[in-house]
C-alpha cells in the first residue's frame, strides 16, 4: 500500500521514524506497553466481522476507518521502540 507523503500517517512517520535522538531505553519499553485496551479490541472484533459480512453503517465505517489509523501510528512508535532497544542493545556488547 502506497502511502501519500501528505497524509497523516506519512507525516507521523517522518516525525517519529528518524533515528535521531535515539530513545531512551526506559522510554521505548514504556512505548511498546501502549496498546488497545480489551473493550477497544472486541469493539475491532465486532466491527471486523460487520465488515466482512457488508453490514457496516457509515459510523461503524468510519470508527474502523480509526482503529485502522490509530493502529498504524501505534506500530510506527512500536517499531520505533524496538529500534532504539535494539540499538541499546548492540551499545552494550
């Protein structure tokens, strides 16, 4: 999937990607601890089987429309994390 440089998603990634400054250790594992809560993801479960059945209203579209973007920057700062672990990591050897 193509993502356009003028989008959301494409102009958080450019503030959160680059690797410089690094994060801090403390703060990339509290960053990989974020996550949806258990009512956020029977919310995704209700609305993905909607989905795939073709019964989705417009406001149930748009809410997957959100969990879909918010879960996309969630993994950018996952994979941002995991990078500066892993960096640390490499320090320590």
């Amino acid at each position: 999937m193509s993502i356009d440089a003028t989008s959301e998603t494409a102009i958080f990634e450019r503030i959160v990607l680059p690797s410089d400054p690094e994060l801090a250790r403390e703060a990339a594992r509290s960053l990989i601890g974020i996550g949806f809560s258990t009512s956020d993801r029977e919310q995704m479960k209700v609305l993905a089987v909607k989905a795939k059945a073709g019964t989705l209203s417009v406001d149930e579209q748009r809410a997957i429309d959100s969990y879909e973007r918010v879960g996309h920057y969630l993994s950018i700062l996952h994979s941002k994390a995991r990078q500066a672990l892993r960096a640390a990591a490499n320090e320590a050897d």
